[in-house]
C-alpha cells in the first residue's frame, strides 16, 4: 500500500495532540517500544481509555507518558508498580501497564517488582532493559553486564547482572517473555499476551542506549547495537537444546512462562 507523504501516522490517534517531539536520543530504542505498544493496544481494539499506562524516573518513563493519550501515571524513581497496584484496586476494570526501566525496575524498585510477582497482580509491566542507567549519564544498572564500562565502573562492572525474567519468574510472575528492540512485531504479540493475561505479567525488551551503552562498552551506535541484539537472540525452544556455555552472551528470547492458554511463542523469528 502507498501512503502519501501528508498521511498520518497509523499510530498517530493515539499520541496527544501537542506532544509529537520526543525527549528519546537519535538511535534509541524507546521510540520502537512506544511504537509497538501502541500497536498491541490498537490490535487488541476496544478503548486506549481502556488503560492506564504508569512509569517510573528514566528515559524508558517517557515512553508512555506525556505521549499517549491515555491516563498516564508518570511517578517518582522505582514506585510505578506501587503506584500501578494502587490503581489496580482502584480500578480493576482497568488494563494497568507499567512502562519502565530496568535501573527503575530492577535496583530502587527491585522490592516492589518481586512482590507484585509473588502476589501475582493483575497488571503488565514492560521492563525496558538497556543494561545502564540511560537518563542519569550511564551509570552502571543492575543489569549491566559484568566487564562493561559505565561512568561509575570506569574499569568494568565486578558483578553479577539479574536475569531480570528469571528473577520474576521466581517471584512467581505468571507470564513472562522477553524480546528486544529489534523484534519489533513479537514485542506488539507478548504485550498483548502480557494484557490479555489475567495475572502478573512481566515484557523485558532488551534495547539500545547507542549514547551510554554503546559507546561505553564498545557496541557502538544503534544500528550495530540492534545487529547485535538480532544475532544473538535465541528462541526459547531452541535454547532448551543448547548448554550455558553456548548461550553465554545470548539473549534467550520468546515465551519464557506462558500461561496454559497461551499458544508459546518461543520459535517465532
Ligand atoms: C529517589 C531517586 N533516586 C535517584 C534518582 C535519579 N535517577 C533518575 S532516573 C535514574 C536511573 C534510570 O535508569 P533506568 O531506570 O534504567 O532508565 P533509563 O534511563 O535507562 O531508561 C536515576 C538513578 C531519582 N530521580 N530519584
Ligand atoms: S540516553 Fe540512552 S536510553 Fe536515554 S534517550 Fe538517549 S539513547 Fe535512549
Ligand atoms: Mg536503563
């Protein structure tokens, strides 16, 4: 199909009016993210006033908010989900989306992630996971890996990252998966998996922050960034066949716990 040059963007009746200039660095991934959210809640139908989209302080937290035009919750450093819980209860008649980061989520916010995990809350949280603290300058995250260099590891992190998905996945999340920026359509079908799901649902999407990330640890600008999180993303399916030692630096990507009704969406390209 053609679209003329004046035509609006598919996406674009669900951005408030005024708020077409984004804070998002050339190359990030956050913009893919917002897109394909956007595209999981026009793909399911029925009302974006449907939702209320909560974030936390950090690039990853102007995805949704002030964008969507929808009820937006842009909350203070690692309380989304405390904040998502409230609305919840509130309102359960609503579908309560957390976007965030993975500093937001993962390391201040840690507490609240695993608890709403082990209660098995009914909303879905969007972790987007750049593996630094991107808004602050690119401190290190507890998800950055260890060896990279960040503004406060100047000669490489000591520790450990979280596999943040196995973390919640312990917790007791009911749906989990991951993705990355460079998987744009299987972001869109894991949110709406994630929506749909009646529980805690947790979308790790593994995302580029050219600007921090990739000049700190070597990876370079956005475009080899995403080459790199393409070429090394495995289906969950097929990891199950190969040993840690082969998936060292891989992302294992697809369905990692599918609620019984969910079809697994592990072999998808
Ligand atoms: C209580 C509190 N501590 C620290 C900060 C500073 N701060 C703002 S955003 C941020 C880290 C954001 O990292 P992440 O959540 O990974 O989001 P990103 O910017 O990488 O998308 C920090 C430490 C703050 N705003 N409030
Ligand atoms: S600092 Fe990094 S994560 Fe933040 S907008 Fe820029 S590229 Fe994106
Ligand atoms: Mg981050």
């Amino acid at each position: 199909m053609t679209v003329a040059a004046h035509d609006p963007h598919p996406m674009e009746k669900y951005i408030r009016p005024g708020a077409r200039v984004t804070t998002f660095c050339p190359g990030c991934g956050d913009g893919i993210i917002a897109h394909s959210v956007l595209r999981a809640v026009d793909r399911m139908g029925g009302d974006i006033d449907d939702y209320v989209f909560v974030s936390g302080i950090g690039c990853a937290g102007w995805i949704s908010s002030p964008y969507f035009a929808a009820d937006t919750l842009h909350t203070t450093h690692g309380r989304p989900i405390a904040f998502a819980t409230g609305v919840k209860l509130a309102r359960p008649d609503r579908r309560v989306v957390v976007i965030s980061g993975d500093g937001d989520l993962g390391a201040i916010g840690g507490n609240h992630l695993i608890h709403a995990a082990r209660r098995d809350l009914d909303v879905t949280v969007i972790c987007v996971n750049n593996r630094i603290y991107g808004m602050t300058g690119g401190q290190v995250a507890p998800t950055t890996p260890t060896g990279v260099k960040t503004t406060t590891t100047p000669a490489g992190s000591t520790e450990r990252p979280f596999d943040l998905c196995r973390l919640v996945e312990a917790a007791g999340a009911s749906y989990v998966a991951r993705w990355t920026a460079a998987h744009p359509r299987q972001i869109t079908r894991a949110v709406m998996r994630g929506v749909e799901h009646s529980g805690f649902a947790f979308v790790e999407i593994v995302a580029q922050c050219p600007v921090h990330f990739g000049k700190l640890s070597g990876e370079g600008r956005a475009v080899p960034m995403m080459h790199l999180m393409r070429d090394n993303s495995v289906p969950v399916r097929q990891a199950a066949k190969l040993g840690p030692g082969e998936l060292e630096g891989k992302w294992v990507v697809g369905d990692l716990v599918a609620p019984p009704a969910a079809a697994p969406a592990g072999g998808e390209e």
